[in-house]
C-alpha cells in the first residue's frame, strides 16, 4: 500500500490507452480501415478476417506521467518524485485505456456495387481522471490542510467491457462522392461509472463541543458509482464461475444498445480527398444485474482522535486509515438503488484532407488493386484530425500522413501526431499482401521504442485478412 500511488501513476500510466488509430484511418488497403470510416474507398473485391487475428489492437498512454519520471536513476529519493509528479499534474490529466479484439470480418462487393461488410469485436474501454486533492490527501496526509476543502468532485471514471455486432454498406454516389454507414448492436457485459460528483472534505479544529481535537466535514458530499453486470458475479465463487458468466453475456446476452457509423469521402478534382466519419453515435440501455451506490449529504466526523499522516511515511500509517474508512461507513449512508440508466457511447469524430500525386498503374489486364473505381494514388499526403468525446469534455488530437504505394503487394502510411499525450509521436504502418494473404502492422511513437519508461503512449495494431481482387 505505500507505494499505492506510485502503481497508480506509473503502472496505470504505462498501460493506459487511447483509442485514436491514426495510422489505419484512411489505409485504404486494409480493410479494417472501414470500421473507421464506413464510407472510405474500399479497392478490393471481398474480404475475410482470420478468425481472432483480424485485428489486435491496443496502445498505452497516460497525459501526465510516465515511468520513466518515477523509477529513472538518481540519487534523489523515490518518493520526492512522487510527490513532485502529484503536484505537478492536474485533475484534468487522465488514463485511458481501450482494447480491441475482432473476432469475425467479412465484406464483399455485391452486383449493385454496393460493399458490404460486418463482424463481431470485444472492446474493453477505460478512462479514469486524476483526483490530484485526493491524491495529495493521502500522499501528505491532512497535517498541514487543516481548513483546506479536498474536492470530492474529482472523482470522475467509466469502465466499460461490450461485444459489439456491426453490419455496413458502403456505396460509390458518384465518381467522387462515396458514402457508408454502419449499424452496431452492443451486448455490454460490464460497466460502471462514476461521473459529475461534487462535495468537500474538510479537517478542521474542533469546537468547544467537539469530543476531539479535530472535526473532519464531508460538505454537500454527492458521489454516485452505477454498475451493470457486477451484482452476480459478487456472488460467485471461483475465476472460471465468473469468465463463464461474462462470456455468456458476449453473445447478446447482456444489456443491450444500438449505435451507427457514419462516413463518407469525395474527391475534389484529381488531387485533392476530403473525408470525414462519425463513429459510435449510440448508447447502451441498462436495465439488467444493475446497482447504482450514492452517498451523499453533509457529515461531520468527530469520532478519530488524531489527524493522520502522510501515506509516504510508511506501513505505520495504516491504521489512521482504516480508521477513516471505518468512521465513513460508520458516519455516512449509502443507499443501494436498482435504477435502470441510459449510458451514451464516447463519441468519436474523424475528419481527413488529403493530397494524391503520381498514378497507381497495377500490372495485368484489370485495375485489381481499385474495385471501387475512382483515382488510386501512388503517394497521399494530408492532414487528420481526430476527437473523441469523454466526461470531462473531448480529447483531440491532430495527424500529419504520408501514404506511399510500391507495390501491388506492399504499401506503407508514415504519421507525425500531437495530442494530449506528446508533440513528438511519430507512427509507421505496413500492409503486404503475400498471396490471398493481407497482413498489416502498425505501431506508434517509435522514437520511444529505445526506452519505452519514457514514452507517455505506446501503440501497437496488426492483423490478417484473406483479400480476393476478382472473381
């Protein structure tokens, strides 16, 4: 426990995640690019996703730490460092933290010309605010804060674990307008959150009528956690009760929801693509297995004889927590309500511009390389912008790209992004196509790679996909 908060910034930190996916947006030679935007130039005929190796997608970031600021060598101690890293960030820095796994892809090119696509994918997704009043509550301990309000408010993090079934069509309008959408069904299989809190924690002298020296006062406290799916597994007794319990919500046997993707590109002359898409406009209706817990009003806890200390003093501190926990429960009511409660899908927005110079030619009698028709570009520059839309207001993020075909078989997309992480992420893409067999790889942020304590994001996608370019 003393190093909790060393866990907390580093640890967290390090495996965090984001879910941008800069490099695939617009990659039009791998067909998961289309779960980003639906309505981006599709150039093959059908496509078949390995089962389980389709797409493996997950990339670590935290906005205000890293590792490499708490365990670099020095002769300073450990714990000025923490305690410099406390003061340092703010309670608008956070930890993200979005995996994906897909389990089935499929598309096709039907007579019409209309490419449909769909599948079935696992997300867990994760977000968490740092509590910098906490945190220095209990870093510093409430010795030298007497009269300081700690902010309850910053209490603010969503988790949630969904399968989601997806079913797109995507259409060329014109010889420059394609457009697409994408239907979504989500089966989430557990969530909670705990948004929008507020109150104080105040310590203070006690007054003449106190029984002790100090008062501590929880002011205007609201502070509500609503989960779904965590009330039977409570209950259960072993790892595999609770896989088998979580598994049998992945296939639409959890709490339901239904969201849309939008999408849609257009070519402005012979050079210049704009395109744009709206992911995860949708939500989730929980109304099974929920429990939501709300504590709030306002108390005084006279009942703990002495303020306690720092945490950074060491194991001997403990017990003044304890204390504090069991004084809370003691003091403070939490009521248990069975509400159902709507729970909106972080909306996620992409738009791209686009610089296309030096005719794609593939060898043979047909364009196979360009199913959908329109112009195919030997090299692409451009500029993304990317934003997704979280409790305390959305996360941006902008891409400068460069996209360059060599082969048939073999195209590469090079990113330079800023965002809330660093100004400094440099990313590569690779899709090769060996046969029937596609293969992509991209990772993120490599100038980190030599010592990756040091990076604040992390990022790795690559999958395998069965393309067929005619018939």
């Amino acid at each position: 426990m003393r190093y909790f908060f060393t866990l907390f910034l580093c640890f967290v930190g390090y495996f965090a995640i984001s879910q941008n996916k800069q490099i695939l947006y617009g990659f039009d030679d791998i067909p998961q690019s289309l779960l980003l935007n639906p309505g981006s130039k599709v150039i093959q005929k059908k496509h078949f996703g390995i089962p389980f190796l389709s797409q493996i997608h997950f990339n670590g970031g935290a906005s205000g730490v890293t590792a490499y600021d708490i365990f670099k060598e020095g002769n300073d101690d450990i714990n000025v460092r923490i305690r410099e890293k406390i003061f340092e960030m703010k309670n608008s820095d956070f930890f993200t933290a979005t995996v994906q796994l897909e389990l089935i892809n499929i598309g096709w090119r039907a007579k019409n010309n209309i490419y449909f696509s769909g599948g079935i994918y696992e997300e867990l997704d994760f977000i968490t605010y740092f509590p910098k009043d906490l945190a220095i509550l209990a870093w510093e301990g409430n010795r030298d804060y007497l009269d300081y309000p700690f902010n309850l408010g910053e209490i603010s993090t969503t988790g949630d674990l969904t399968t989601v079934f997806h079913f797109g069509a995507n259409k060329q309008i014109s010889d420059r307008l394609t457009v697409g959408a994408r239907l979504k069904i989500y089966s989430s299989m557990f969530s909670f959150r705990s948004v929008n809190n507020s109150g104080t924690f105040t310590t203070r002298l006690g007054g003449a009528d106190s029984e002790n020296i100090y008062e501590h006062i929880v002011q205007n406290a609201d502070v509500t956690v609503e989960t779904s799916g965590y009330a039977p597994l409570r209950d259960l007794d072993n790892s595999s009760q609770v896989t088998s319990e979580i598994l049998g919500r992945s296939l639409l046997g959890g709490n339901l929801g239904v969201g849309v993707d939008l999408g849609f590109s257009y070519e402005i002359g012979e050079a210049w693509t704009i395109s744009a898409s709206a992911l995860d406009v949708g939500a989730i209706f929980h109304t099974k297995d929920v429990e939501t817990y709300r504590a709030h009003g306002t108390y005084t806890l006279d009942g703990i004889n002495l303020i306690f200390p720092p945490l950074s003093e060491g194991e001997s501190t403990f017990p003044y927590y304890d204390n504090l926990e069991d004084e809370v429960k003691r003091e403070i009511d939490v009521d248990t309500l069975n509400n159902a409660y709507t729970q909106f899908r972080p909306l996620k927005l992409n738009a791209a511009i686009n610089f296309g110079f030096g005719r794609f030619n593939s060898s043979g009698a047909c364009d196979c390389l360009n199913m959908g028709g329109g112009q195919l570009h030997k090299q692409n520059v451009g500029l993304q912008l990317y934003s997704i839309f979280r409790p305390q207001g959305p996360q941006l993020a902008g891409t400068l790209f460069y996209h360059r075909r060599f082969t048939n078989f073999l195209s590469a997309k090079a990113t330079y992004t800023v965002d809330s992480y660093s100004y400094t992420n440099v990313g590569l893409g690779v899709s090769a196509d060996i046969g029937i067999v596609n293969l992509y790889l991209a990772a993120d942020n490599l100038m980190s790679y030599g010592n990756l304590a040091k990076a604040k994001s992390v990022s790795l996608q690559l999958g395998f996909n069965i393309i067929i370019d005619e018939e």
